[in-house]
C-alpha cells in the first residue's frame, strides 16, 4: 500500500520500505577515492570539509581551527568540527522523460522511480556517504552534486517529490553531461524504463566507465509493457510525442513481444559487455521487496 501525506502525495519514503531496508549496504565494487569500501558504519569527526559542530578548545588542539567570531562574544576559546570527507559519492541519475509517465498500478513508473531513488540515497547517507541526484528527459533538468547534509537530503527529496514526466527521451546527451558534471570518481545509479537508443546508451555509460564510476542501472518497466495484455480494439497514445494509434491488441501483440524482447536482449548485451550491474524492476513488486533482493545479492556477490 502507498503512503500518502496530508494533501494525498505519494510519499517517497514510507516507514515500512525503510523498516525493510535498514540492514542493507548498497556497495560499490570498485576502489574509490579515499578508501577501500566497507560498511561505511563509523561517523568519525575530524577536520575536514563539512561543518558539523562546535567543542571547547582542549590543549594540543591546532589554533587555527578557533573560532574567534565566537570567543569576541563568549570569550572562551571554540573549535570547529567537521565531519570527515565521505568514502564515497553515489549519484542516482533519474529518466523523467515522458514515457515514465505511463502507469498501469497505484505508481506509475516515474513514481516508483523516485521512490526508488529516494530510498537508495536516504542509506547511502545513513552510511556515510554523499549524495547527489540528476533529473534528465531530452537534457540534464536537474543536478544536485553529492554532498553529506542533511539539508541537502531534505533538498533531493523535495526535488523527487516535485519531479514530473517531461519531453522526449535522450538516454545519451544527459548521461555524457551528468560524467562531466561529476569531478569525484564513485557510484552512479540510472533509474529509467530504456525505452530509447540502447546503442547511444552504452557509449554513454562507457564514458562514465571511462571516468572511473562503478555503475548500477536499474530498469523500471510496468506490466502493461512487459506482459502486453491488449486484447480488443485500443487507441495508443504516445506519451512523448501525442501520437494516437487504434488497432487490435490481439493482432499486433506477437509483433510487439518479438520487438519488446529484441530491445530487452540489446540492453543485456550491451551492459553485459560493459561489465555494468543491471536489475529489472517490475511496478507490480513492492518495492521494499525488490530493493531489499537487489541489494542483498548485490553485497552477497561483492
């Protein structure tokens, strides 16, 4: 059952896919900059980057973490804390291209994505590690780099809840625009349905590979498009283009499962030859479920 909030929102984060989720580590299987990835458990303070708090000044503590702004009002000495730099940056990359639009279920594919991508950076943070998240249809909408805040989670989820279908599908200029954006090798996660040029895709995500990122990508299809249960006459809208067809399901259905499955077979191909994680989630599946699978084998095989 989806959560929903005061105004009938869908939340992007309900209490029992967190409950289901809070013993899993999505890991990296790369060696990323900084450390060898583990668990991410412990929360050390050190001088570093982030801001995280003040503490009296203890004798062998550097002078020039003092905060004088703060000893001109109190006269006692204050040294700054900050949280150490992050293991890791994962960027969850997200197709809002209108065909994600589509949705047989309570959610529609865009809605299980967001939730989806919600989810993945609520623990990456809990563990320790930055997030980030990029929007993209035709071109990058959004980007929010990786950052470990929480303001900057409660910015991300603001932006997902707020996320809506767009234009056309690229799955290639925002995935070559978001590995130029990104200046820290780390784990980039691309939530989208695929529907698009799967070889422009690959020579995107090469260049992401090139760059350095271990890459997960996750595709989000409804059952309408995996199992085309159309049996009488139907009209078909283009959610992208506004195009309108009317035909017979039961005529056109084995011609659609021979092009669906070819076009299912060049995504597994061509991540397949990249050496890329790739997981299909169908929207009937609750997702605490299919996370909580995914990542359970993810860390099993790493």
């Amino acid at each position: 059952m989806q959560a929903k909030n005061a105004t009938g929102q869908i939340e992007l984060l309900d209490t029992a896919t967190l409950a289901r989720l809070s013993s899993m580590q999505l890991l990296a299987k790369a060696v990323v900059e900084g450390f060898i990835l583990g668990l991410h458990k412990s929360p050390f303070r050190g001088f570093s980057v982030e801001f995280a708090e003040y503490r009296a000044y203890a004798p062998g503590d550097d002078i020039k973490h003092i905060d004088w702004k703060v000893y001109a009002k109190t006269d006692r000495y204050y040294v700054k804390l900050f949280e150490e730099e992050t293991n890791l940056a994962c960027h969850v990359v997200l197709d809002a291209s209108g065909s994600m639009g589509y949705g047989s279920q309570p959610l529609t594919k865009l809605q299980y994505a967001a939730r989806m991508a919600a989810c993945l950076l609520y623990f990456m943070m809990g563990q320790r590690d930055a997030a980030g998240l990029a929007i993209f249809d035709t071109a990058l909408r959004e980007f929010l780099p990786a950052r470990l805040r929480q303001s900057h989670l409660q910015r991300i989820l603001d932006t997902l809840e707020k996320c809506a279908p767009g234009n056309e599908t690229d799955l290639a200029q925002p995935l070559h625009d978001v590995a130029e954006a990104i200046k820290k090798r780390g784990l980039v996660v691309v939530i989208s349905d695929l529907l698009g040029d799967i070889a422009a895709l690959q020579y995107a995500l090469q260049h992401l590979k090139f760059a350095g990122h271990d890459i997960i990508v996750f595709q989000v299809l409804d059952p309408h498009e995996l199992e085309f249960p159309f049996e009488q006459l139907i009209e078909f809208t283009d959610l992208e283009t506004g195009e309108k067809v009317k035909t017979s399901g039961r005529c056109i259905r084995e011609h659609y499962k021979q092009e669906f499955d070819a076009h299912q077979a060049a995504v597994r191909d061509a991540l397949a030859d990249l050496q890329i994680d790739y997981a299909l989630f169908d929207t009937r599946m609750p997702l605490d479920v299919a996370l909580a699978e995914y990542l359970y084998k993810r860390a099993k095989a790493g």
